[in-house]
C-alpha cells in the first residue's frame, strides 16, 4: 500500500505547477462569462437608477445613471473578454506544443 501510494505521488508530481491546455482554456472561458455577467450587473445598475430617476422627475440624473452603468458594462465586458481571450490562446497554444511533440 505504501508504495503504490509512493509511485503515484512520483508520477504526478513532474506535472506539479505546470499548465494544463484544459485548465487556460476553462480558466479564460470563466473570465469571458465572469466579466459578461459584471458588465450585465452595472448595466441593471444604471437601468434601475435612471428609472427611479425618471420616475422622481430628474431626467438629467436619469441620463447620466444609465450613461454610467452602460459604460462600466462596457469596460467589464471588454476586460473579462481579452482576459479569456488570452488564457484561451495559451491553453491551444500549450495544446499544440504537446501534439508536435508526439
């Protein structure tokens, strides 16, 4: 028993602290959805402000709410994409570096 557990510990651990092509790719798809869902948040946000604004007749605060929340949306989205965008890149890069090593 001890040694079955000895001989797996040493054949996992050459892959300890590298990256796995499966893991960027998982990881850049969660921020792709993470910052789709902030950018979603501060746009309900800024919808929700400018209605209640609108409704207490400040239309000029209404606008500038729904102008924020937009733009935060905007710059979360954006963010959250190029993060993904680039662990995607790294996780089919380290994907194709394995397979020409076959």
């Amino acid at each position: 028993m001890r040694y079955t557990i000895l001989a797996l510990l040493l054949a996992v651990a050459p892959g300890w602290g590298q990256s796995s092509p499966g893991r960027d790719i998982g990881s850049g798809a969660a921020d792709v959805g993470k910052g789709a869902a902030k950018g979603a948040a501060d746009v309900g946000k800024g919808t929700a402000g400018a209605v209640g604004n609108l409704a207490t007749g400040h239309p000029i605060s209404a606008a500038n709410s729904l102008g924020t929340g937009v733009g935060k949306g905007g710059v979360h989205a954006a963010v959250g994409a190029g993060k993904g965008a680039g662990k995607i890149g790294k996780g089919v890069g380290l994907g194709l570096k394995k397979l020409t090593h076959l």
